[in-house]
C-alpha cells in the first residue's frame, strides 16, 4: 500500500528553519576552523610593504608563504623567508607582530664576508643574479651561529637586514615565500 501525501508526517516548518540555520552555522565554524589550521600551520597570504626585495619582490606584492617545509628541513641558502623581527629590532621598536621577508645568505657554521661589491660564502663569491646591485659597503667576515642564519635583501643598499641587527634564529621564521598572486602581471612562483 502506498502512502497518501496526507499521511506523511508534517515537519513544522519552525523546525525547518532552525535545521537549515544549524546547518549552515556548522559549515561556517568548520570553514572557520579550517582557514585557522591552515594559516596557522600550512600556509598564509603576505602582503610587501617594502623595497628591500627589489627586484625580486616589489612594494605591493601579495605572496602565499608555505610552513610546511622547515618543519622537516632548515632553510637553505637563497631561500627567500618570512620572519617575526629578532629580538635587536624590538629593542629598536620594530613589534613582535610585524613580518619581515628577505634572502637567506648564510647558513649555520658559515662564514659570510662582503669585500669589494661582492658577498663571500666560506672564502667563495656569491653568484648573485637577482641582485638590484651589489653591495656598497664592507662587512667583516661572521660565523652564522648553529640555529641562526644571515639575511639580506636582494636590493643590498636599501635593506634593513643581518648585516645591521645580526643573525636571524630559525624560530623565528614563519615560512617561504613560494608564489605571487597579486599583481596579476606577475603572478607566479618564486
């Protein structure tokens, strides 16, 4: 026997609604969770307020930085990274919250020198094909400390980098920075 339309059972449609809101504000905290979990652990959008990349990242860029990857392997030299200020430029007012991004140089147990327009690697020249120009200054040679590393932005006379606060320590790296996706001209990986 089949079932007539008057028999079946009638869902108040108060219910309805509050069914259809409940649904609705599961999917919004599940998307909420998931944008937090992935921000906080797996990648974030970062915005270049600076010249101190020029000409490799300019003033305006948006990037996807990754986190992944320096959970299972330090950074590696050229590596361009996003990190939370050391602890000489919140001494200098920069704030804790403030990202900056530059060009990993120099890795721990390294020594890094620049002399004559050029930086040296262990006693060996950089090539440096990314360069706005080279350095107009002299550094004196450094050992990067173990779980340190030395910075530098690829425009070398307009950064605010390791060779003015010092070595960068890993915890405070936040990520990679791997694509750009604004501006649409330039959009692609780094």
């Amino acid at each position: 026997m089949i079932p007539r339309e008057s028999d079946a059972k009638q869902v108040p449609a108060s219910s309805k609604g509050w069914q259809s809101w409940r649904e609705n504000l599961t999917l919004v905290l599940i998307a909420l969770v998931l944008a937090f979990l992935i921000r906080t652990f797996i990648a974030e959008p970062r915005y270049i307020p600076s010249d101190s990349m020029v000409p490799t990242l300019h003033t305006g860029d948006r990037l996807v930085v990754e986190k992944v990857s320096y959970y299972f392997n330090p950074p590696r030299l050229g590596d361009i990274v996003v990190f939370q200020p050391p602890d000489e430029l919140q001494r200098r007012g920069y704030p804790k919250d403030q990202a900056f991004i530059k060009r990993v140089i120099g890795e721990p147990g390294k020594i890094v020198t620049i002399n004559s327009g050029k930086v040296y690697i262990n006693g060996q020249p950089l090539q440096e094909n990314y360069i706005a120009e080279p350095p107009n200054q002299p550094f004196a040679p450094v050992v990067v400390p173990e779980e340190e590393f030395f910075v530098m932005g690829d425009n070398r006379n307009d950064s605010n980098d390791s060779r003015y606060w010092g070595f960068l320590p890993r915890k405070n790296i936040i990520g990679r920075a791997v694509f750009r996706f604004w501006p649409l001209e330039r959009i692609g990986f780094i």
